[in-house]
C-alpha cells in the first residue's frame, strides 16, 4: 500500500507538461465511478469499492491500513515509510514488509532522499521484516550502495519505463539486463561475488 503520495506531479508543472487532448476521460470510457475506472486494475480486484468517491485518501491512518488489510489474504508492504519511528510502528502493527521511498521525488523532489533514509529505518527494524528502498535508483552501483546499507531488496520505476517506452518488452528486459551487469561489476570491482556479502563497512557516507 502506497502511503508517500497525495497527489500532483511537480515535475510537470515545472516543464509546463499539460494533455494536448483537453477532453474528460468520461467522454470516451463511460466511467463515472472510482469502481469503474479501476475495476481492469489486479490491485483492486479483491477489493469492493462501491461507494468510494475517491481513492486518494490524504487522512489515511495506521488503523486506515489495518482496516485494508483485513479485506485481502495477499501479504502487505507498507510503501512510503522515511523514519525510524513510522518503521517501528509498523513493525508492531505486524505488517509483511515495508518500502522505503519517496516516491521518487515527484511531488516533492526536495524532501530527505531514500537512500539516506533507509540505513536509520534498516537498524530500527534489525532483521525483523524485510526492508525494500526504491527512488532515485538508476544504475546497478546504485543498488549496490543500497544493499551495503542494509536494504533486503531494490526497486527501480523509471528505468524499465523508459525501456518500455522506447522498445516495449525487450526495452525492459534490457534495462534488467544493464543493471545486472552493472551490478555484477561493481561486485567485481569490490572483491564480491553475492548481494549477500556486501557490508556496511564498505562504503563510505558523507
């Protein structure tokens, strides 16, 4: 579950982005309904939705999330945490995993970076439940600094969006490929032959 964004796109605000094509949404798909505009999207599918007017919901609490929880038998990541106090209480709510992100920047490219705010959240949880980070990650050296940090696993977003954009599936599979191979040098470069091998000790921070 995404806590990290409300809303709004600073980038495209900043770039002055804005749709060529002005007419609403409902014109051509009909769909009038929080239900109906999401009912093709898997997340939602066990999800009953009728009488949901709107799905961003900016007064969200913990007990908002423990209510969400209870209507699936899927595991659930809390996705958005950036303090070690916001992770210890997650820990203690008993939640399958937490993601450490910022949304990668985008309605507030100043706030504190992920990869910053990850090692705090890492020690505080010390192995309990796995620890994701994502934003801002861009190269397999990237993820590399991430796991000597302590984190359990790294997601990217705009990379494979950029491959699927410019070549479709195969523009995804070879930025995976890119980033492995980075990843694999990097390693190489440390005298490392596993994720699991990499320590806190071999980075420096400033």
């Amino acid at each position: 579950m995404t806590v990290d964004l409300v809303r709004k796109r600073v980038l495209e605000t900043r770039n002055i982005l804005r749709r060529t094509d002005t007419r609403d949404c409902k014109q051509c798909h009909g769909a009038t309904t929080v239900e109906e505009r999401v009912r093709f999207m898997p997340m939602y599918r066990d999800f009953d939705l009728s009488g949901v007017s709107n799905p961003m919901d900016p007064a969200m609490t913990w007990d908002s999330l423990e209510r969400l929880r209870e209507k699936t038998s899927m595991k659930v990541v809390v996705k958005g945490l950036m303090t070690p106090e916001d992770a210890a209480i997650e820990e203690g709510r008993g939640f399958d995993g937490m993601a450490v992100s910022n949304h990668g920047g985008r309605a507030d490219e100043s706030g504190f970076a992920s990869i910053d705010a990850h090692p705090a959240i890492t020690e505080q949880v010390d192995g309990a439940i796995p620890v994701i980070v994502d934003s801002g990650f861009r190269r397999g050296s990237d993820i590399v600094k991430a796991l000597c940090m302590g984190a359990d696993m790294v997601c990217v977003g705009r990379p494979y969006i950029w491959g699927l954009t410019a070549f479709g599936q195969a523009g995804v599979e070879r930025v995976m490929q890119l980033l492995d191979a980075e990843l694999q040098v990097t390693m190489q470069q440390m005298g490392v032959s596993r994720p699991a091998d990499l320590t806190k000790d071999m980075i420096g921070t400033v």
